[in-house]
C-alpha cells in the first residue's frame, strides 16, 4: 500500500464538490454497491451514477492525476469509480476489487478530519488478520492491490462527518 498526501492540493475544488454533492446531496445515492454481488448488507451509502463518467468536478482531476502520475503501464486502464460514505456506525465489510493483482486508487475527501474520529482504512491478509491499516486523512490518495481483502472502517462516535472515499478501480486492456 502507498499513500500520496495533499494528491489534489486545490481546497477550493475539494470543499466545492464536498459542498455540492455531500452537503446538499446533488450526488443521488443508494445503499447497495453494485461492484459486490455477494454483498449481504449496506455496509455504506454508494453512488448511483454512471459509473464510467468521469466528467464531474474532482472526478475528471482526480482520474486526469492518476492516468498521469500512477499509470506506468498502458496494459491497465481505470475503468470505474464510485464514491463511499460512511455514516458513524456503518463500517465496510471486508471484500476484494479484483481477482487479478490490480491497483484500486483510493481518495480520501473531507473538509477536515480529526484522528480521533477514525475512519482507517485496512487491508487483510489470506487468513483475515489486519496486516496494513492507513489513516484516513482529507485529500489523501491510497495505492493498494485491489485483489487483497480490504474494508473501511466508519467514523466513531464523535464525529459529525462523514467519512467519504472515492475509489477508482482497474482493469486489464483487452
């Protein structure tokens, strides 16, 4: 797992998309994640559009900075993002993005965050013992393989954010 801190550095476009489509909702969510067909309960709240648009604010900057700074291989392409928010209470379960060694890009999207309030992100080892933990901190960008088992961890009680991820995962070019 790598970390990248201050990935986007533009406060005005991080708190912009926060304001508009976090705050006032103009982003239509569901509870139900399409990537996990075997996924037995919300775990978090997803986005419901188009997965393979990425022409919103933030969206375009974030896919644009990764094609150029962290795709070093013309044999992967990011193929679908989403955004995850998690409510106090509502941690990820414990699942995988691929099956094939693939990098997910992980971004961490907060106006603040407070250590104290949680919000880790985990990766888990064949026998699910934790063996990679990754605070979750705002414009933070997470590299991981996507074939590991992984889950975010919800904000704790003391906090009145919530914690809000965009994922962005790959695929092989065909």
């Amino acid at each position: 797992m790598n970390k990248v801190d201050n990935f986007l550095n533009n406060p005005d476009l991080i708190n912009g998309f926060w304001d508009k489509y976090i705050d006032k909702g103009e982003i239509k969510m569901c509870l139900k994640n399409k990537a996990h067909e075997r996924q037995l309960a919300a775990d978090s709240f997803t986005t419901l559009l188009p997965n393979t648009d990425f022409f919103l604010p933030l969206i375009y900057d974030l896919k644009t900075k990764i094609d150029q700074n962290h795709m070093d291989t013309k044999k992967i392409r990011i193929y679908r993002w989403f955004i995850n928010i998690h409510p106090t209470g509502y941690d990820g379960t414990m699942h995988e993005d691929n099956y094939e060694n693939l990098p997910t890009f992980l971004y961490c999207l907060a106006p603040h965050w407070d250590p104290e309030w949680g919000g880790e992100f985990i990766i888990y080892d064949e026998n699910k013992e934790a063996t990679n933990v990754c605070s979750f901190k705002p414009d933070r960008l997470i590299v991981f393989n996507g074939s590991l088992k992984h889950r975010g961890v919800a904000p704790t009680r003391l906090s009145s954010l919530l914690r809000v991820t965009i994922a962005f995962q790959t695929e092989l070019l065909k």
